[in-house]
C-alpha cells in the first residue's frame, strides 16, 4: 500500500467534525421547535378541555330551560284549555238565558213557543211574504 496522509486525514477529521457539530446544532434548533410545539399543543389541549367544560355546563343550562319551557307551554296549554271551556260554558250560559229571556217575554204577552211558529206563518201569509226557510 501506499503512503497515508497524515495531513489529510487529520484535515478530513477536522472537517467530519465541524459537519458533526453543524449537524448537533441544527438538531438542536429542531428540539426546541418540537419542545415549543410540544408547550402549545399542551396548552391547546388544556385551553380545549376548558372550553369542553364550559360547553357541557351551557347544555346543561340550555336543557334546563328547555324543560322549563316544557312545563311552561303544558301550563299554558292547559290554561287555555281551561278559558276555552269556561268560554264555552259561558256562551252556553248567555244562550240559555236569552232564551229564557225570550220565552218569559212571549208567555207574558200570553203566546205559547208553540203557538209562535203558526202565527208567524199566519201573518205571512197575510202579509204575502215568503216563507223563510233556514
């Protein structure tokens, strides 16, 4: 074999060396991006389940006031179910008393409800005026 350099060997040594700790510095660059990721994504996380917290406390909220706007709308329902048949009553009433009304008024001229229908055809008659049918 040949002679070996020395020089260049030592001189390829040297320069391996400086590629190593170029190399070494650039890694360590990279670390600290990745450790800085590494901080932020925790924090993300941490800033997530926060918020998560948050959210499932407002559902709540919002689930509450649902129901409560359940029974509300059931009491409303029910109050209107109620003043719709105290109307009713009420119409039922107002029409029972008008005819009572009517009826004491005619049998205290002296003509019976019965006896009314016949007159009125009677007068018709008399008068020439059709008949109404209803």
């Amino acid at each position: 074999m040949g002679e070996v350099d020395i020089s260049a060997v030592f001189q390829l040594l040297g320069n391996m060396a400086a590629v190593q700790r170029e190399q070494g510095q650039k890694i360590n660059e990279l670390v600290g991006v990745v450790n800085e990721l590494t901080a932020s994504q925790k924090q993300l996380a941490t800033d997530l389940r926060e918020h998560g917290l948050k959210l499932n406390e407002l559902v709540g909220v919002v689930n509450d006031h649902g129901r409560k706007l359940d029974v509300l709308y059931a009491e409303t329902q029910d109050i209107r179910r109620e003043l719709a048949t105290k109307a009713d009553k009420a119409d039922v009433a107002f029409l029972r008393q008008t005819v009572t009304e009517y009826h004491s008024s005619v049998m205290g001229h002296g003509i019976l409800i019965s006896e009314l229908d016949e007159r009125v055809r009677r007068l018709e008659r008399h008068v020439g005026v059709a008949p109404l049918h209803l």
